[in-house]
C-alpha cells in the first residue's frame, strides 16, 4: 500500500515548504489526474469522518439525561471548533513537521506551515491537514462522553485544546510522524487508529472518569450500580449509524491515495461492524436476558474500532474474527468499569480504550499482508510470523497508555486544582443546560410554564401584551 | 350539595371509563397524568446491563365534580369500568366541595356542573 | 451504458477467480485512473446507500409510538447487521455466483468467494460486494416499518436473515445475476431496482402485515379506521430526507461506473423526487382538505421509487411524469391498504411494493434510451417499441410478486408457528421497549420516576447515597 | 482557478445546444478521465449542498415550539421540491439562459434546455443544473426560519415558487450568469454566494420577518424582548453539523472543477467555521455571563456565511480571520434584530443576510489570489489593490439588497392582501401542526390522550374493539 | 379555617390568572397539567388520510390554598381572570380542608399557607 | 374516616419521602407532576441574548388517603423527610374524604386503603 510513502512525502513537502507551481503538477495529464483524484478522496474521507462529530454527539446526547442534553452538545460543537484550530496552530506541527526530536519522541514546526498551499508529491498539505484534523477532532471528541453529565463547560473546553495541541499530536509524532515507534526493527502498525486515535481518546476518558467520580445517584450507598438510562435511545442508533457511515472515510481514508486497497479495506471495516454489532447483542442478550439497544450501538462500534488498525493487514475473514471479538469485549468491558465504581455513561472507554487495545494487538496474531507500516508479508502469528510483531504491539500500546493516562490525568487534575473539574451538587441535580448555558435543551409549550416533562425548558404562555 | 369523585386507573382504561360516564350521563370530566406506588409494587427494568427498580407506575387520575346523589352512581360507574380484577386497578374516593362555578357563565352549585 | 457488461465482468471474475495482481491493471496509467475513479465511485455510492438506513430506521421511528422506538430502531440496526454477514456469507453466491442452474433460476458460489480481493476488469469484488451488500439491506429494512409496534424482535431477527441469504438473491440471480429473465428475448429492465430491491421489500412488508394483523385499537369494533399518530413527525421528514441523498448513490451509482451516464440519472433522480412530493401533497390536500406531512414525505420517496426502474431509459420530462404518477399513486394506495384493514403504520406496501411495480412498467411506456438491459434504443410503448418491452416488465413484475409473497409468506407463518410473530396483548400495550429491550426508549428524568411522558424512561433520582 | 470559464462554457452549451455525442468527449481517456472526474465531484459537491436542507431543516426546528414542528419541516420539505422544479423550468433559464438582455440585467432561455443532456466541454449540463439546483434550494430555505411560527403554509408554498423561479435567478444573471455585475471592469467576486446564495435568501427572511411581525408574546407591552426558547437544542447543534459538512459541497464545490485548488478551498472553509464559532462563543459568553447554545452554532454558521465568498482569493490566516469576524458579528446582530423587534426565531437575517454582506466585502480587504472573478491577483485593499474592488462590492451588495428588498417585498405584500401571510391568532397560539396539517408534531401515547406535553399528539387508547 | 380552591382553566390563561392572583395577595399556587372533557366537546384530527377523535382538551389545573374568608374572593379573581365567555373555559370550586402545614418551618394552619 | 394527605414536594426528594412513608407503614400513593408558584420567587433564564422570567418551579404533589387517625402521622413522616429548610420545600394539607373504593375488589372505607 501507498499510505506510508505518502505520510513521508507529505512530511517533506511540509518542512521544505517546496512552493511548488500547480501548473507542474500538470505536465503529465494522467498523473495530474490520478493527483487531484488522490486528493479529492481523501477530502471526501475527511468529510465523513468530521460527519463523525455528529455521531458522537447524538449517541452521547442519546445515552445521557435530559436536563444535560444542550451541554453535551455544546462540548461535542466546541471541542471540534476549538480542536481543529488548536490543531492547525500547534498540534499538526507537533505531529508531522520539523525534525525527530529525542529520537522521534518529539518534534516541531509552526502547524500552520503544514496548512500553506503547497503542492507536495501525492498530497496536498491542505489535503493532508483536513483528513488529519478530522482524525484529531475525533480522539478529542471521544472523551466528553464519558465525563458527560458533570463536568464544568469551561474546564472540558480547556481540556479539548490540550488535547489536540500536545497531548495527541506526541502521539502522532511517535507513530504517523515517523518517530520512534515507526523506526523499530519491527516498527509499530495502526492503520487507521485503534490506538493512535480511539486508545487516545477512550484512555483519557478513563482518566476523566475516573478524576470526576461517578454521577450523584449513579451507585447506592452500598456502591451497587444503578442504571441512569438516558434520555433517547433513538439518537443513540441515529448517531451510530451514522458514526458507522464515517467510518468509510476513516478506514479507507487511511489509505491516503485513490488505489485499488482502498475498497478491501472499505469492505472488511463493513463486515467487522456487523459482526460486533451481532456479538454484542447475543452476548448482552444471554448475559442479561434481552437485547438491549445501545449495547448493540455500542457493538457496532467495538466492531469498527478493533478492525481500525488491522484493517490493512488482515484476510476478510479475520477482520470479522477481530470485529467479532471487539463486540463481544464491550459487553464485558462496560460491566467492568461499571463495577469498579468508574462511571462512563456512554462507555466510550471499552469502546475505544479496550476494544482499541485489543484491534492494536490483533495484529500481531492475524497481519497477512503488508499495510505499508510491517514492512512484510505474514507478520502475524497465525502466518508463521512469531512474536517479533506482538511485542512492538505490546510496548506500542504499554507506553502509549502510560503516556496518555499520566498526561490527560495531570491535565484533568491541575483543572480540578484551578477552575474546577466538576459542577456543584445543585447544578449536577438541577441539570447542567440552565445552569451552564442559560436555559434548557427541551421545550415545553403547551400548558405549563416550568416543569417540562423533557428538561423542563418553557415558554411564555402568549398574551395578548 | 356537590362532591369531587377522584378516580386513580390503569391508563389503558380511560377510554372505556370514559365512555361510561358519557353513557351515565356525565357532562364532564378533568383527567391528569400521574404514577402510582401501591401493592401492585414494583419491577427491575435493565439498561446496558445493569438493573434499576420502577416502584411507580404509569396511573390516570379522573376527577369529576357532580351531586352528592350522583356520587355514590359514578364512584361504581367507574369501578366497573376500570376494573381489570387485576392488582393495580386504582382506587376512586370522594371529596366534599363547598362551593363550584362555571367560569364562563358564572353559574354557581349545580348549574355550574 | 455500460452497467450491464460490468456486471457481467465482474461476475466471470467471482467465478474464474483470477487472482490478477493490481499492478496489471496499472500498465496504462490513465486507464489506472479510470479503473479507480470507477471503484471510488460506486464505492462512495455504497456509502451513500447504506446512510439510507439510517433514513428508514427515523421515517419509521417517527411513524409509530414512542413506546416501541427502541424497538424499531434495533430492528434496522440489526437487520443491517445480520443482512450484511448474511448476504457476504450465502446471498450474494446466490445472487451472482456460479453458473446459471435451472436456466437461469438459480445459481450457487460460497458468497464470501466475491468477497476475495481479486482484481477484476472494471469492479473490484470488494467495490460490488459492498454495493450490492447495500442495496440487501435497503431490502431487508424496508419490512420493519410495516411491521412495526407489534414484531417479536426475535423473529424479525430471524426473518432478516432469511430474506438477505434466500428471498433476496434469488430475485438477483433471475435479474441482474443474469439469469432467465435477462435471457428473454426482449429482456427485463430495472436500471436501479425499483422492483428487485424495493418490490422484494413492499411485497414481503405486505406479507408480513398481513400475517401480524392490525395493531390493536387500529381499527374500531365497527371496523373503522382509526389513525394511530406516529411519535415525531421531525424524524419522519429528517429521514425522508437522508433516504433523498441516499438516493443519489442508489440510482446513479447502478451505472457501476464513472462515466457520462451518471449525472443525467441523478438530474431524473432528483426531479423525479419533486415531482413525488409535490403531486402527493397537492391529491392529498384536495382530497382530505390539509396537505399532512408524513404523506408529502411519502411522496418524495414514491417518485424516489417510482424513477429507480426507469432512471436510465427515460427522458428527463418522463422521470417527472414518472415520478409525479407515483406521488399520486402513494396518496391512493395508502388509504386503500387502510381499508383493507392492512395496518402499515409506514405506507412501506404503498411505496415500495404498489410504487416500485409502477416504476418498474413505466419503463414499457416511456423507454426512449439503451439503458444496457434494454439492448435496444425506443423500446417504449409512447416511441413505438410497442408491447414487446410491456409483456416482459408485465412477466417480471407478476412472477416477483407471486415468488415473494408466496417465500416471504411461508417464512412469516412458520415464524408464526415455531417461535411466534406477534407480541403478547399486554406487550404490545405497554410497548415493546421495556419488554423486549428491558427498558425504555425515552428517558424522563425530572421529577417522576414513572409516568414518564415519551415512553415512560425514568431515572433514580439522585439522592445522596 | 477554472470556476468561470467553465461557468461560460456551460452557458454556451446551454444556449447553442451542441448535442455532441459522450463518445466524443472520450478520445483522449484521460481527457475523459479528468471529464468524468470534474462531472463526479461535482455532481457530489451538489449531494452535499442538498444535504444542507436536512440541516435547515433541524436548525429551524430546534429554535422553534414543537406545536409547529410539522409545520416548519414540511416548509423546508416542500420548499426544497417546489424550489428544485421551478428553477428547473423557469429559474435556469433566467440565471444562465439565453443572451445578455437590458446590459446583462436580464435573460432567459427556457430552463429546461440547460437540463439537456448536452455534453459541453466541462461541466455536463445536468451537473451543472444540479449543483446549482441545490443553491437555490439553499437561498429559498433560508426564509422558512425567520418567518416561522406564523406564516400560512400556503403562502409560504408560494413565496418558494416565486424566489427560485424569479428573484434567484435574476441576481443568479447579474452575477455567475455574467452579467453587468460580472461586466464592470473591475468585476464582482462572490465564490460561492455569501451574497449571491446566502444575502438573497437572508435580506428576503428581513423582509419576510419584518412585514408578518413578531410572534404573539413575544414582545411585552412594555414593549421588552421575551425569550420563546426553542423546543430542541440537539435538533440546532446536529443541524448546525449537517451544514457544516455540506459546506464542503457548497465552497469547494463552487471551484467548478476537480483541480488542486478544491482542498485549500476546503482547509479555509475549516478554519474559518472554527473561528466563528469559538469567536461567537467567547463574546456571547462575556456580554451575557453563559455560552449560549444556539449562539455558538450561529457562529459556525456565521464563519461558513462569512468565507463563502471569499474563500477562492483570500490566504489561510485571512479565511481565519473572516469567519471570526462573522462569528462576532452574528451575536450583535441578532441583539439589534431583536431590539428593532424584528422576530427572527433562528437568527436567519444575520446569518445570511448581515455575515453574507459582511464576507463578501472582506473580498475588498483581503484579496490576494485570482479567484477567477477578479480576474487579477492582490485585489485586496490590504496587499496594496486600493479601493478597486470595494466599490465594486459595495455596489453589489447595495443593489443586491434594493433588489432582494424590494422583491420579497412585494411578493409578501401581496400574499398579504391575497391569500393572507399570517395565521389567525387561535392557530398560531393553539400550534400551526394540528390547524395547517391536520395532527401534531409529537406523539404522546402512553397515558391520557390529549394535553400531550410535547405538542400535544396523542393516539386513541388501545381497546379490544 | 382552610379551603383549596380548584380551577380548571383554558391553558394559554394561565399567565393572566397568574397576575390576577398575584395583585389579589395570593402568595402561591400549584399548577398542574389536565386534560378536560366536557360540553366544549370532541374535534377530528387527521393524520394520513385516516381521522381520530380528539374529545380531551389541554387544560391547565390551578390549586390555591387559601382561609375560608379568601376563597370566594380567589375564585372570583380566577374566574374573571380565566373567563373568555368561550365554551370550555373551565370550572373552579372549592374544598374544605382539614389542617395545613408549611414544610420548612413547620408552620401550621393559616400560617402555612 | 378517611383523610387525603396531599403534598407539594421539591421532585428529587420524592425517593426519600417515599422511603419514609413506606417506613411508616404508608401502603400506597399518587403522584403527579406539578409547577409551583410561591415565596420561592422566580428566576430569570437566558436565550439566545434574551431574558425571560421562570416563576413556576418544577414540584411534585404527592397524595395518600388514609385514616384520620393515621392523617397527623403521615403528614409529619413527609414533613420531615421533605423538609431540606430551604424556601420553596413546599406544603403539605389534609381534606376530609366522604367515601373510597378499592377498585379491583371493591372493598369500601377503611379498607380501600
Ligand atoms: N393510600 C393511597 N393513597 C393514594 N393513592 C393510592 C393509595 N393506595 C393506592 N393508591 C393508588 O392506587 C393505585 C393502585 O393501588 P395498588 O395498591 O397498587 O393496587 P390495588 O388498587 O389493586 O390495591 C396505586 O398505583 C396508586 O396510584
Ligand atoms: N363535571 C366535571 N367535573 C370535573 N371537571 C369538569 C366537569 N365538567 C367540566 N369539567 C372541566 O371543565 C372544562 C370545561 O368544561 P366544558 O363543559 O367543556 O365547558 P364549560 O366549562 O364552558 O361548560 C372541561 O374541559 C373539564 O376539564
Ligand atoms: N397558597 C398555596 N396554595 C397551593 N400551593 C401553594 C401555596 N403556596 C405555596 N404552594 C406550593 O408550595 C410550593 C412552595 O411554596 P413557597 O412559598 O415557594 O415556599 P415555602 O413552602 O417554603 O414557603 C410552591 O411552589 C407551591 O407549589
């Protein structure tokens, strides 16, 4: 596959600043075509995985209460608004340009140089900068869910600019942008992400949920869970279904050129989701008697997670093998964080923590062809590959979770110190939209000023005045 | 004099209620949403796994204003009609009420019924 | 066009096997390029098909009660999921693979060969596995809405299985697997499937309706209608109008190419549509005084349905009549369903199944072009071709109904019989959420746990322990 | 950029009608290749931009009472599928049809001659009809937001016709029709309509919100704004997202070709929707103490509205800076809306028409690439190009607004005294959804029916009957 | 003593009642959402062709508990307020009550209220 | 006889009162959605820019008919776990109820309860 060589000529591009003519590209009129269509589909691909942004919004909006339904919105808006800019300034610099820093565990360059309009070999850095920022919106976007509910507006805001600026652009660094994880003997192989984009986003939320604590009323006093449904289960599907229709960018996208690869991976991304989807409710369903709807949501999406970063290494029947095991993980996932007190209302960090650890490794075991980050056939275990895979996998995700885990955690605490991490007890009672942002997310008009039997949000009763 | 009859029911069986205090003639009625807890008790529902206990269950209440002869006929008008036999069917009381008006016409007492 | 060659292509291809190396199709760079724009292209229109159900899950959700909208919405969440495997597995074998047995009636190959990333001249297997993979599911989901409020979940698990693996591709093989009815002598034509996919779909739906019975309290002892409102009239249009995009991947992408052809079926498409929706509103609004929303919203996916058959072989002026005529006959048909006492809460029979047969022999009336199942130019009845092309859609359209109804009908009473069709009295009073989901689709967190006022969700409410 | 030339030679194809045969565009393949692929990403530009009308659509719905819901959806419904038809036949026409009449003041053609399927050199004509189909669609859906809650549905059908048949389409030939305003020696610019699309549609919602006058109560006899919160912030934020992903349809799409020039198009589109909604955000938030929800959306809004026209000729910093600029300008704007007691539900008149005027004069400012429009570089005031180009775009948006104005207008003055613009005050109190269309928006089933609390649907109570 | 005074109004007169009541000395009230069945009687709907009857209007319910001297004076101020001379404008009527307390402080009888 | 305690609580102690009252040996009761008007006052909310004044805050009435005797107890076990001693922790007041009906078994007076 392409994908490397393309990251690295991009990287080129973005640190010499070739200002390069359009025009040149243009001599070859097929070439010229084939470049334009490299770029138009990546574009596309960044489109769909922004439309992502609504997915996630709805399926948390979906699996939370009412009475927070504007705030989680609002933190699924203005984290992406905040991220793509905190991104574009510092976060892409720090990810793809300047030099391997500390042997590749850091590097710099003004971002936005990587934003000019320079024509690069393969991708424009526009092109690359757009599908990029997608990806880096998402790893921020991932957490609000799991501290849905509770956490201060201003401080999750504060949160989603580290994130895109410094936190998940090291990440990059170490990984895409050719650091030190891509220069092992046996270099690392993510293809699209499970670790680098949903480990980054559901491990932070584990620190998130975890700084926070649960939801007043979420366990009883002797600590037995109790459910907080949420408030539309129908905005749960909606959202996944529409998370599920992003991820043809995300996967396919990863490709980074308009070739031939592009539709296999297309294919084992739709045939890994249905088989997480399925896993997950015949698991839920013999597990707690009946299938419940948003654990299916929930393993369409473990689906799509684990075969993330395979998706380019694996035969199709394995992508549903690994498909099928990320759906079956998030059942038990979600019961375990449940039990250890770590309340994450929209299980996002099973989702894209777990399953997106368990997609990272899959590799190991099932790699049979060259994904451009192997570097070779049969890599995998089951190929006769051995284990020299499985340990660049393992200490890929050992140090990444450190990594993540100490810098979300020492964010979220130093919010905690200073502005405040979590809402007051009131505000967490009363609902965080009226308190936080003016009013409620629900109106109810007819009949009653007050007491909205969705949120409690109201009108004025018309008068004549 | 008048009296209030409040009726706590099953929802499903407002319509039938309805329709037979339309057949017993009376010309009114104010109805509102509300839970009941009671015997009937409670049940688990389960959500992504975990259990919560619904202790209070869907009831409509029924109030209708009419004569203190009228009462005791509408108090087993609506026991007939809402009664399922099955536990949970409600329960109907009534209330002494000093004084009624009709808003729009002001009438007073039993005309305002 | 070139649609027919290409499916033909592609289909030696999943039988021969060719494990041609990508790089063969790369000796000429331009025909590289068309080679991927093609694959690119009906890729991304697979995409835009499967975002159609997230359409038919909100039209659906928003035409019943909110008691079963948890319900209805796993409904198309899974019969999407299971449809796919279900399809890759035994369908599409059956659809497309091996040689045409019983002369063109049927036809077997391990499904999962076509999903062999074998380069093929013209489509990859990967690129039409994944669009015809969509286009099962539209076929498959199409039946929950008329089911709707009153299904075990279960058994409509069952059934989507069934449809995808068996009802479905056995209608492929006799169309566009090549089999007996693309071998007459003046062969079928269904550019887009306004038969195959949404006449297989309205025509189980009818079946499936028609087994269930009326929802309770539908009709009244006297055996007059009584309207049931749908929950949300938002979701209805919302959806109505991912299901319009949706489209656009639907009929133009059947040219399964990128060439020329495409945009003009995507200008018929389109037109077609306004037409649907504005002819329904307007016979709706005379006839029963007030232009209803869900009706309009039913007209723009009847001349949706209406123009799939036609799109290729008609002028631009006739996918406007074509799809105004389907408008009117949504309005008609819908009433007349009602009296027969087939309780549709979605009008699925009327615009997929009465709709899709218009369309379907629009195409003997108004075909002016080659659309590549014609074979010849003017075959219509209004540019002289005479009844040749009539008495083939007249054969094609009645031997689909009898097969379908007659498989789909024995499918539904054996579910009938074994593990039961229809929900208990009780279940289906309370809704089917908490009962076959464990919980409700709506929360309603303020105030009272119980009662609540959409569906009946409820939260502890937090105390302090 | 190719945007204009193309624009002509589509015209020319329209007017003279060449019906050269595909096969010729095919001799050189890649000539074909780059011809499909021009064709392809437009035609999907143009899906992106109809997919815009499902997020007017939630936006109006969300900022309104859900005793209007149908009503509003069933506008954006039916303003789409009227809108399309009538440009269809008559609008094309005029905006792109037949010679330069009155100096390019006027022309017509009929406009169905443009939807012929001609191949011209570029663009088919039928995708160049679709894409600007959807614009239209676009510039008459706008209006439905700010008159909501009030306007007669028929009149509002009305309106519809009128403004994609007529008052579009003439500001459609003063500009991309080439005319006089694209004749000045120093010509207009508007890449993608922030005047042209958005203006048209925001200055008629001006006047549309101005001649029905307020909602009752929403003004005390004091004469003090009073809040009427809407019923569904998550229908505002998913909607807001739904139009920011079809803004990559609407600005890069407006290039008019698939060239390298798209993705830069694409990345300031980006930027500039981060900016202002972040800017929006941060002002809301100090001048009235909490981010308000619906602000910071409008602010997305607002940057996309602000760089739509200058998106082709302005650098990456300068987009940046645009957006932010609109975002801020949105928060005052809808203030001095509200004090003027012009009731504008969604803040449609600043979006469009105020952030519209305002990114199109920006051109003046920061102009420093050829966008094809101005047919020089560094035409910005900022890179020495003097006051050339402002008075040019002070003309434009003057005359724009005059005659927007004074169309819309008249148009609504005489529905007015025609078939009456407002409802009757018992019907805008007691909801358009029941008296406009015969039933509620929402359903409410379980429970009593009537008095449904959110907006007042309800279903006969199951019986045996 | 005490008497609650009930009062079943048309909905959209719910803010007017509120500021007759007010200026009228009343410190509080409870309001809850009805739906009224009466002479005012049943519209159709329609909804895709097919009709359904509507016979339970929204209704706003107002509970003002007040001295046994106020309560006529009360229900005069919600009827002149509530009253547009139209059918279904409602009913208000009045029931003894026994004893009252304010919870926060304890308060009893007419301190309480 | 019978009583009919009705209380107007603040919604999230609603759990707590019903513990208490479960405690107290209370069998049954109603509950209903409610907005509340009182000293509490008002608050004003924000929108888009715009102020707007909220005076209804969300209640919750609760309503169990008992005997007489059991009246006093039950509206202190309320009282007590209802009060919070902030403003707005609502009322509580009896009326007198003349007669009540079990529905499912018809059992009348003291033993409907
Ligand atoms: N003491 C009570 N006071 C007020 N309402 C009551 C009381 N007991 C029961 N109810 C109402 O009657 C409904 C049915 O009562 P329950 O004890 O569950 O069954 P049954 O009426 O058949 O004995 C309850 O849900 C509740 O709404
Ligand atoms: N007998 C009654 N008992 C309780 N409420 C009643 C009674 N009659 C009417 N109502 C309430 O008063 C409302 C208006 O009554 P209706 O007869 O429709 O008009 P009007 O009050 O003008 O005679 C009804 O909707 C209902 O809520
Ligand atoms: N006179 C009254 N009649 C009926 N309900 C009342 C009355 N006064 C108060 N309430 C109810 O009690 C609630 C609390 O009363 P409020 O005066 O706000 O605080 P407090 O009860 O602490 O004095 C109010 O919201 C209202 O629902």
């Amino acid at each position: 596959m392409k994908r490397k060589l393309i990251v690295g000529s991009v990287l080129s591009a973005v640190l010499v600043l070739v200002l390069a003519s359009p025009a040149m590209a243009q001599e070859d009129p097929s070439y010229a075509t084939q470049f334009v269509l490299d770029n138009l589909w990546i574009f596309m691909a960044g489109i769909l995985v922004f439309f992502m942004q609504a997915g996630f919004a709805l399926v948390e909006a979906g699996l939370t209460r009412s009475k927070n339904v504007s705030n989680i919105m609002m933190k699924n808006l203005m984290d992406m608004s905040a991220g793509v800019l905190a991104f574009a300034i510092i976060g892409f610099g720090i990810g793809f340009g300047g030099d391997q820093l500390l042997g590749g565990w850091f590097g710099f360059d003004l971002g936005i140089a990587g934003v000019e309009d320079t024509v690069a070999d393969g991708l424009l850095p526009s092109t690359f900068f757009f599908f990029q920022a997608a990806f880096a919106a998402t790893a921020a976007t991932i957490v609000s869910g799991a501290m849905a509910e509770r956490t201060k507006f201003k401080s999750y805001f504060v949160y989603s600019f580290f994130i895109t600026a410094l936190i998940y652009p090291v990440v990059l660094r170490w990984t895409w942008g050719g650091g030190w994880l891509a220069q092992l003997e046996f270099p690392f192989s993510d293809f699209a992400g499970s670790t680098i984009v949903h480990g980054t986003g559901g491990w932070a939320a584990l620190m998130g949920a975890l700084i926070l604590g649960p939801r007043i009323g979420r366990y009883t006093k002797s600590g037995k869970p109790r459910a907080i449904p949420g408030h539309s289960i129908p905005f749960v599907v909606l959202g996944a279904l529409i998370l599920f229709i992003g991820w043809f960018g995300f996967n396919p996208g990863s490709e980074l050129a308009a070739d031939e690869f592009v539709m296999p991976i297309a294919l084992k991304t739709l045939l890994a989701a249905a088989a997480g989807a399925i896993t997950a409710m015949a698991i839920n369903w013999t597990k707690d008697g009946k299938p419940d709807v948003s654990i299916a949501a929930n393993g369409l999406l473990a689906g799509l997670v684990a075969v993330t970063a395979p998706v380019g290494a694996v035969e199709t029947w394995a992508a549903v093998l690994i498909g099928a095991i990320g759906g079956a993980i998030v059942v038990f996932s979600v019961g375990f964080f449940d039990r250890l007190k770590i309340d994450d209302p929209v299980g996002a960090i099973s989702v894209h923590g777990v399953v997106g650890t368990w997609g990272t490794l899959s590799i190991a075991l099932f790699a049979r062809y060259d994904d451009a980050f192997l570097g070779r056939e049969n890599a995998g275990l089951f190929y006769g590959g051995g284990l020299d895979q499985f340990w660049t996998q393992l200490i890929f995700v050992v140090v990444h979770f450190v990594f993540v885990t100490a810098a979300a955690g020492a964010l979220f605490l130093a919010l905690k110190k200073t502005i405040g991490l979590r809402v007051s007890e009131e505000e967490e009672i009363a609902g965080l939209d009226v308190l936080e942002h003016g009013s409620p997310g629900y109106g109810h008009d007819p009949g009653i000023p007050g007491a909205g039997p969705i949120g409690g949000a109201r009108t004025p009763v018309p008068d004549r005045s | 004099m008048l009296q209030l009859v409040t009726a706590v029911i099953q929802p499903h069986r407002l319509e039938t209620v309805k329709e037979a205090l339309t057949e017993a003639g009376v010309a009114g009625m104010t109805v509102t949403e509300a839970s009941g807890f009671g015997r009937q008790g409670s049940h688990t529902e389960t959500y992504r796994g975990a259990e919560y206990e619904v202790d209070f269950i869907p009831k409509v209440k029924i109030e209708v204003l009419c004569t203190d002869d009228d009462a005791a006929r509408i108090t087993d008008t609506i026991a007939a009609a809402a009664g399922s036999g099955g536990i949970g069917d409600g329960k109907i009381w009534s209330t002494p009420v000093s004084s009624a008006v009709r808003i729009r016409t002001g009438e007073r007492g039993l005309e305002a019924v």
